[in-house]
C-alpha cells in the first residue's frame, strides 16, 4: 500500500491537462466503445412460416452475431408435404474485416492504457534521451493509419452484412418458401444501430490517433530548429546632433550653419553701417 501511495505521490497528474494525456486518455476511452459495439453484438432474424395445406405455422430465429461468418448460419424450413426440413444458409463470411477492426481497437486500447500510465509515473524516463517520443511517434502514427485501414473496411462489411440480411436475399436461398402452399414472413430484422455506432467510434478513433500525432511530434524537439523566434520590438535611430551634424533631411539651414541652429556672425556691420561692438572690453578703472 504504501508502494502505491508514492507512485500517486510521484505521478504528474498535470499530463492529464495537457494535449499530450487528454487526447491518450480518450483514445483509450473510445477504442473501448469501439471493440465493445462490435465483439459483443448479437442479433437475430425471425422468419414465419405458413403451410395453407394443413394449416400449420411454425417461427424460426436466425442468430446473427460477430464475427459474423454468415455461411455458417442456417434454419430449417418445415416440409409442408411431409418430408424432411429444408436447411437455408446465409450468404457471406464477414469475419475478416470484423475481426482486423477488433483487433485493431483492442490493441489500440492497451497501448493507450499503458502510454497514460507512463505518462504519469515515468515521465522522466519517457524523456530521457528522447527515446520515448520517437517510440511513441511512430507507434500512434502506425495506430492513425490501422484504424483507417481497419474503419473503411469494416463499414465495407457492415454494408454488406446488411444486404446479405435482407429478407429478399434470404428468400432467394429458401425454395420451400417458394411453392404456392408456402407462405412465409418476415417478422423481425436484425437490429444494426449498435453496429453503425462501431462504425463511428472508428473513424473517430482515426481522427483522435491522427490529431495525436501532432502532439506527440512536439515532444520529440525536431520541429525546433524550424521555429522561428518572435519579431523584436524596432531599433530607435539615434538623434542628430543639435548643432554640427548634417540634417538628415537634405534641408539647407537658413543662416548656412552646416549643422543646423543659428550662430550669428559678430564682425559683420550692423544695418546702419557702424562696425559691431566688441566682443570682449577690458576693465578700466
């Protein structure tokens, strides 16, 4: 117990905050769904038949369930003359494209389960070297492109386990229920929402891995080198000085200071001819 108390003690549960654990954590969370919708369905087809010679009436049920190998799947027919039933098989086996999408959400799962558990308790070791974000960059890349893979062919065989369900096709198979004294019925289909809900949480787990790639890729620092630093704020010129620096608008000054401001020249005659007054007297006493 006390083991336990130190990893929660250590463990930097602020992962879970951040993009980095938040998105590992759902990735685990909906490979759940994923797997759950589509390995535990079960559902059946429920068909009536009628013979109008002797009246009789009989109701069959048709299991319908994963890994849905349909061939495999059959019902009897009563013989309204009097003979042996007749054997109807389905048509079509499914269970590949059924079992690469489970298998593919389950595996997705545990790995996502340990990665949130190393994020939180072997957070330094997963960043030591660097190794651990490589590791983990190429695993969810290789997950991104398996849930594609496994979604689009699992949608693939959903849609073709629903057509080969269909009460038309069924009949085709039954000759019985094609002579005149035969009737027969369908009374229930086979239930599929749990199934087109697999099919979501699919490309919803495609979109969570791909997304996570992103993240995860900033963790490895390679896209440091292509980062670029913030603009600084602009450089100030350095003002002119008051007076012997040129004006740096080209603008001649008035009284043909070559540095701008005004300096009076003392030995020129004043406006009525009298030379100017000295600069400087002398003390007399």
């Amino acid at each position: 117990m006390e083991v336990l108390n130190q990893l929660v003690a250590g463990g930097q549960f602020r992962v879970i905050k951040e993009p980095l654990g938040f998105v590992k954590l759902l990735e685990w969370l909906f490979a759940i769904f994923a797997f759950g919708t589509c390995g535990s369905y079960s559902g059946q087809l429920r068909v009536s038949v009628e013979c109008t010679e002797n009246r009789s009436h009989s109701n069959l049920d048709v299991p319908i369930a994963y890994p849905f190998r349909l061939h495999q799947v059959y019902f009897r027919v009563p013989n309204c003359q009097g003979g042996e039933p007749e054997k109807v098989f389905l048509v079509g086996d499914y269970s590949s494209s059924a079992e690469f999408f489970v298998t593919v959400a389950v595996f997705a799962f545990l790995y996502a389960l340990g990665a949130t558990l190393v994020y939180l308790f072997l957070q330094d070791k997963y960043r030591q070297g660097n190794k651990g974000p490589v590791i983990d960059l190429v695993v969810t890349g290789t997950f991104a492109f398996l849930w594609l893979v496994s979604s689009c062919a699992w949608a693939k065989g959903l849609a073709d386990v629903k057509a080969a369900t269909e009460w038309s096709q069924v009949l085709e198979g039954a000759k019985t229920c094609q002579r005149k004294e035969v009737v027969c019925h369908l009374l229930q289909a086979p239930v599929t929402s749990g199934l087109n809900t697999s099919v979501v949480f699919g490309f919803l787990n495609l979109v969570l891995w791909t997304g996570n790639v992103w993240f995860v890729f900033k963790e490895t620092g390679w896209g440091a080198p292509f980062a670029r630093a913030p603009p600084g704020p602009p450089e100030k010129q350095a003002a002119p000085e008051a007076y012997g620096a040129p004006d740096p608008y080209g603008v001649p000054d008035p009284y043909g200071a070559p540095g701008g401001g005004y300096q009076p020249d003392y030995g020129a005659p004043d406006a009525y001819g009298a030379p100017a007054a000295p600069t400087a007297f002398a003390n007399q006493m």
